[in-house]
C-alpha cells in the first residue's frame, strides 16, 4: 500500500506501445498458414476457386474483388515464399516491442495493407501478386518514422534513420522501374520489386496521414 493509501497498479501484461502492433502482426502471419502454395506459373483463371477469389490482379485494373484488397497477402507462390516472409514478419514483431510504435503506428501500417496493393495496380503488366513483403516494407517504413518523431530521445533517431537508410538503399538495388519480375532463389518463385516499392510508399502516406490526425503524445525527456 502507498503513503497515501492508494493500491499499487500490477505491472502490465504487455509492454505498452506494441499490443496493436503485434495484433497487426498476427493479422498478417497467422491466416497465411492456411492456404497452400499458389501456381504462379499459371494465371488466375486455373487455381483453386478460394485462392482465385482472393488474389489481386493488377492486370484488371481497379475490378478486384473486395477481400483480394487484403487477402491476397495471405497467399503466396511456394514454401519458402511463405517462410521467409513469416521470418520477416517476426522481426517486425520483434522490432516493434524494441521501438514501440503506439496505437498511431498500428493504425498507419493497418491503413498501408490494403493501400500497397492500390498501388500495385501500377504494375498492370502482373497477372497476379501475392504475398506479405509489400506490407512489411510499409511497417519498415512505419518504425522508421515513428523513430524520427519529436517527441522521441535522440537514439530512437538514429535507429530510425539506420531502418530507413537500409530500405532505401535496397529498394535502389532492386531498380523496380526496371524489373518487372525477379528470380529469387531463396523464395523459388519470381518477386515484384515493384511491391517493395508501393509498401514503402504507402507505409510512408499512412503515417503522415495517421500522424496529422493523432493526438501528438507528450516530448520524452532525453536521458
């Protein structure tokens, strides 16, 4: 009991910050487990009704159905298209209890699922696109600013200079001006530089639009 007479508050569960992030995280990963390999060596047209009604198909243009808006990062082309991208989705798990994000960040990389796949409409050339890394590189995007806010001490910076640092660089090495489609041979399928591309960019417009309309968190003093 306090001096004062108050009942102590039991420590939280969870670390506050990452709870909305990691249920982002967990939106994500845990339905993709579900689905088998598609054939992307085969369009759209030849795959089981399910996946066929829930893939995105930049080639049509805007006429998708509803759920491809979301569900198409659910599938993906082969085992270690899925794994690699369940790896990747841990780390951002791991990093958003590292930088923790808050409600404001879960929101925008919410907001930048199903914006990446607006902007893969601009690959008109794919017959189809599926897969989680165009959403991870907007939560990439999405610690990297919430990093650089004023509010933060200077280290959280720094990190979040490093993040995007890296994602910039990669996303000029993999040049998706000019590739379509890339062979990978840790995934065994061909990739879409050009999602890499589009989850940047609408991690970064869900974030500023997110951080305009937020309520701005009190300035953590430095140590």
């Amino acid at each position: 009991m306090s001096p004062t007479g108050a009942r102590a508050r039991p420590p939280a569960l969870l670390p506050q910050g990452v709870i909305g992030w990691w249920l982002v995280c967990i939106a994500l990963a845990w339905p993709a487990l579900a689905f088998e390999p598609v054939p992307l060596s085969l369009p759209p047209d030849f795959w089981a009704a399910l996946p066929r009604a829930l893939v995105l198909r930049p080639d049509a243009g805007a006429q998708q159905s509803l759920p491809s808006w979301w569900a198409t990062v659910w599938l993906h082309g082969s085992p270690p298209h899925l794994w690699w991208n369940l790896a990747g989705t841990a780390l951002l798990t791991l990093l958003g209890w590292v930088i923790r994000p808050g409600a404001a960040g879960a929101v925008a990389w919410l907001l930048a699922w199903p914006l990446t796949q607006v902007g893969m409409l601009l690959e008109p050339s794919l017959t189809a696109y599926v897969g989680l890394s165009g959403v991870l590189h907007a939560g990439v995007v999405v610690l990297g600013l919430s990093c650089l806010t004023p509010e933060r001490r200077p280290a959280n910076g720094v990190v979040g200079l490093v993040l995007l640092a890296w994602l910039v660089g990669k996303l000029v090495m993999e040049n998706p001006w000019a590739h379509t489609l890339v062979m990978s041979s840790a995934s065994a399928i061909n990739v879409a530089p050009w999602a890499h591309l589009s989850g940047s960019v609408a991690g970064a417009l869900s974030w500023w639009a997110v951080r305009m309309t937020w309520p701005r968190p009190t300035r953590i003093p430095p140590v």
